[in-house]
C-alpha cells in the first residue's frame, strides 16, 4: 500500500477528503505522478467508505 492510499483510508475514517493537489508549474513527469498520487488516494477512500458501509 502506498501512502496517499493509507492518507485515502485515514481520510475517510474522519469523514474529510483532502487528496493531494496539482501544482501551478510543474513538469509533465511532475503532472503524471501528481495524477498517480491523486488516483492511489481516491481507491484507499472509497476502499475504506465501501468497507465501513458494509460493517454497518
């Protein structure tokens, strides 16, 4: 599991969402691996939503 999937998880269990941001002047390898951290947050946060919607 990658960090921004963990923060995702964490994020959802507080009821915030707060994914990682895209900078005004960044390259493109910069863009494509923001696009990663942003992708991996969003599968750990709607992992833990679907996960808690179940238990309860």
């Amino acid at each position: 599991m990658s960090a921004y999937y963990q923060k995702g998880r964490a994020d959802a269990a507080k009821g915030k969402f707060d994914p990682p941001k895209h900078m005004i002047f960044e390259s493109k390898n910069e863009g494509e691996k923001r696009e990663q951290e942003i992708q991996e947050y969003r599968e750990g946060y709607y992992d833990k939503l679907r996960e808690m919607k179940r238990t309860s």
